[in-house]
C-alpha cells in the first residue's frame, strides 16, 4: 500500500511538471560538463507542431510528403530549399532559377512550377527550390521559431539522421507535421522508429510514438493505412506513398541554416550537428 506522504509528492509531480523540469535543468548543466561525449537528454515528440515547447535539436518529420521531398531535392542538386509558410509567400519568391513546388490538398497550387512530390524533386530544374505545402512546410518554418537547431527527417534519410541524432548533445524533439493540427499516423510512425534507436529519457509521448512504430513489421503498411495516404490515392499520387517508404538511402540531412518571417532556408547538411542552425538575421531574399 502506498503511503499518503509518496501519494502526495507524486500527484505533486503530476501536477506541477514544470517544477521538476526546472529542477531538472542545472543538473543536466553539471551533468553536460562532467561527461567527456555527449550528453543523453530527453527524447520528446510533438504529435503535432503545437506541441513543440522548445527543444536543443528539432527534428521535423512530413514523411507523407515535404521533409521528403525537400531531402531528395538536395539529393538531386539544388543549393537549397527556401520552406513558406503560405502559398503567397512562395509565389513572392519567384525569381530566376528558381523552382516553385507545392500543394494545398495534394493539389499543385496556380502559377506553381511542380508539386510537393519527391518524385519531381529528383529531377533538377533550378538552383533553388522553394516549397509551400499544406503541413510540413509550416510547421519547418515554426522549429525554427521553437528550437536553435532544426534538422528534417524522413524514411529515405533514416540511417543519417539516426547516426547525427547518437552526436548530439541535448534534448531532442521529434516534431511530427500532422495534418491539418491533427496527429498524422504516418509521422508518428517515423517518430518512434527514430526515438528507439536514441539513448536518453524517454517522455510519454515518445513511449507513445515507440508503440505505434512497433505495431507495423515495416514502413509501407504504416504510411498507406494513414488518412494522407488516402488523399494520395484520391489524388492519383500512390506512386509518392510507395516511394516515401524506401528506407535510408540518402546520407544526407537536411538543417535549417536561416529563417526570417514565413521562410525557413533548408541546405544539405552530415556528420555532428554544429553550433546553432538559425540565424534570425540571415534573410531570405526575394
């Protein structure tokens, strides 16, 4: 039987989390300094961008489709991908050598140039390319308001951002977009298969995302039961579902190396996670 004293002091906890986080902080500083490698924090997920409190290192997941397509992009050559917040925004940054992808409802937007498909993204048109999409664009945009360093992840990168993930030193928040502020299966998915190849404190929602990774034996049953696999399929996209699914086969991870209002700079980046990824004064030109 549980004594009344412990009774208390754990609804305590319960109730008062930030208490303990704030107790929690100028230990892990002493911890941070006595340990010679990096040190193991807390592995959180955002089962939706509004979930995102903060974080060391972001890590935004659209496996279904921008944090793909913008990997493959990379991949296929373009310098970088300028991530909108809106579709206005996109259409504002058109200039010379310049490719505007995108979509609102899997649908290419008027006066885009292609659509939010990694797919397209292979094919180089451009230096640059600039992506307005309905969740994964945004929510790029709003970890790099949230967090100092922001990476993207996806299937086709898992074994990258895995392997940079065990080198960082601090907390790390996996962000799922979501769709439409609703928790998206298919990048919980993603989530838990990144959180359980991580050493560190596990929060529940990251237990939770663990636990929804567990219950598929592998990638391509998880995205095609999700409700965006549906709109792809409504769409005449499946070809995108089956090719988000392949599995680390790019070594490349993609960091936001500057943001200013709406507009998140992605560049390739591998290896160790250096200083902070976001620049508040490094515009993005027009």
């Amino acid at each position: 039987m549980v004594r009344a004293g412990v009774q208390r002091r754990r609804r305590a906890g319960r109730l008062c989390p930030s208490r303990a986080l704030q107790r929690r902080g100028p230990l892990r500083a002493l911890q941070r300094e006595a340990r010679a490698g990096p040190y193991p924090g807390v592995i959180d997920v955002a089962l939706t961008p509004a979930d995102l409190r903060g974080a060391d290192v972001a890590v935004v997941i659209d496996v279904l489709r921008a944090s793909t397509t913008v990997t493959q992009a990379l991949s296929a050559g373009y310098s970088r991908v300028l991530c909108t917040d809106t579709v206005e925004r996109a259409l504002g940054l058109r200039a010379p050598g310049r490719v505007l992808a995108g979509e609102r409802c899997c649908v290419k937007p008027p006066g885009f140039d292609q659509g939010n498909s990694p797919l397209e993204a292979a094919s180089r048109h451009g230096d640059e390319l600039v992506l307005a999409s309905t969740n994964g664009a945004p929510a790029i945009v709003a970890a790099a308001a949230h967090a100092p360093r922001v990476l993207l992840a996806c299937l086709l990168n898992l074994g990258a951002v895995v392997g940079v993930l065990r080198d960082t030193d601090g907390d790390v928040t996996l962000v799922c977009s979501g769709t439409g502020g609703l928790v998206a299966l298919e990048d919980v998915y993603v989530a838990g298969r990144i959180a359980a190849t991580l050493s560190g404190e596990r929060t529940d929602a990251a237990l939770v995302a663990q636990a929804v990774a567990r219950g598929f034996e592998t990638a391509l049953p998880a995205l095609a039961a999700s409700a965006d696999a549906a709109a792809l399929r409504a769409a005449g996209l499946e070809a995108d579902i089956g090719y988000c699914a392949r599995e680390s086969e790019l070594a490349l991870v993609p960091r936001v190396v500057g943001a200013s209002e709406g507009v998140a700079k992605v560049q390739a980046g591998a290896g160790v996670i250096g200083a902070a990824a976001v620049d508040g004064a490094d515009t993005v030109e027009a």
